[in-house]
C-alpha cells in the first residue's frame, strides 16, 4: 500500500534559521506530489506541488521542495523561517496505484518558530 | 467568492447517536473528499466521489456513510458503529480536468462525542 513518511513531527526553530522538512513515499511509478500548510485557526492550503519536469520546486512564502526519484524524497525547504512559518506541514501524493484522485498525507509537521 | 462550507464548526454528539457533517462547494468540482484529522497521524481518506451518484471507500471508511446526490452536497454520515468518532473531520474538493489537481479544503468540523 501507499504511505507517506515524514520523519520530524515537532520541530522548534529560531527565526532567520534554516528549514528542511523531510518527506519519503513509498511506491514506484509516475507521482504527483504535494505539500500543503495549515496554519493556526486556518484551513489547509497548497503550498507547492510537482508534477513532471524541473525537480526542484519553487512554492509560495519563499518555500522551495526538490524531488529526488531515486530517494523517493520530497524536501520542503525554506532558507531563514520567519514567526509566520508556525504552522502544520503535510507532505501527500498521489499515483497510479492509488488513483490520481485519491491523495495519500503523511502524519504531519508541526513547525514552531521562536522569534 | 468559491469554496467549500463545513457546518457546523463544533459538533457535540453523545455515544450511540448517528450525526450527519455537512460539506457544501460552489467550485463546481466534480471530486469530493471526506479525510478525518488526529494528532500525529496525518489525513486519513474515509470516503470520497469522483461523480454524482457514485463513491469510493477510503482507507478507513468502517463506521461512516456518504451520499452524493448532487454535484455541490457531499454528506458524511458517522454512525454508531465507528468506534472513535470523535476527530476534526476535513472535506475537500478538486476538478477532475486533470491528473492530480490540488485540493481544496473547507475549514472542518470538531466532533466530540461522549
């Protein structure tokens, strides 16, 4: 079956740090792959997504993944957090053996930022 | 402006009790999606609807009912048999006009029964 793996749950950052979420997956094949924010009170929101060509991604808020195949790896990266980065990070894909529709989350990422 | 409506944001609901989620999108799109949230464990798929009329189990769809009689309604029954209702339950939405298009989420709902 498919799954997603993030490897941090909790990570605690000063401000102007630098952030890389890890996030592996666990099947072959063609993917589409996602990470979506949820911050405090709000709901869930695209931050970036991939889908074929250059494997390195760029989003929104400065935030940037890079899609390594041969590592079924899909970084979130961002070069100095700022106190508005507090928030839930959920890496998912979705692919041929689950159905392009059907869109598998990892257990999540909980960024806090201190400023 | 488009989106997706939860109602209500807080439900309180007593054990052995049905209770019905509310999950309403004017995107007009044609895929809807139930996940429920927990701490630590992510999204997990209860059910979702490629298309009126028609629905597909999640990976964790014991205890719960849907129905899609209309493109815009995507009810979650959770019923009496699911043995840890109480979660944040999050609907969601997305065009089917090409592969892996992102999607949307309303804003959920708190369930807690006790």
């Amino acid at each position: 079956a498919q799954s997603v793996s993030q490897h941090n749950h909790h990570v605690i950052l000063s401000e102007a740090a630098s952030l890389e979420l890890g996030c592996n997956y666990s099947y072959g094949g063609t993917v589409n792959l996602f990470w979506y924010v949820q911050y405090p009170g709000q709901h869930l929101q695209l931050l970036l997504k991939y889908f074929s060509g250059d494997p390195l991604v760029k989003g929104i808020k400065g935030f940037e993944a890079e899609f390594i195949k041969s590592k079924f790896s899909f970084n979130l990266r961002k070069p100095s957090v700022q106190w508005s980065d507090t928030a839930e990070y959920f890496c998912a894909v979705n692919g041929p053996s689950g159905g392009y529709n059907k869109l598998i989350f990892g257990a999540g990422t909980r960024l806090a930022v201190h400023p | 402006d488009g989106g997706i409506t939860q109602s209500p944001k807080y439900l309180f609901r007593k054990e052995g009790q049905n209770v019905t989620l509310s999950c309403e999108q004017n995107l007009n799109h044609d895929a809807m999606y139930w996940y429920r949230q927990d701490p630590g464990q992510g999204l997990r798929l209860i059910y979702y609807s490629q298309i009126v009329n028609d629905f597909q189990k999640g990976d964790i769809a014991e205890g719960y009912s849907v129905s899609r009689e209309k493109k815009e309604s995507f009810p979650l029954t959770v019923t009496s048999a699911q043995k840890n209702p109480t979660a944040f339950y999050l609907c969601a939405s997305t065009g089917t006009d090409r592969m892996g298009s992102p999607l949307h989420f309303g804003n959920g709902t708190r369930l807690t029964v006790t």
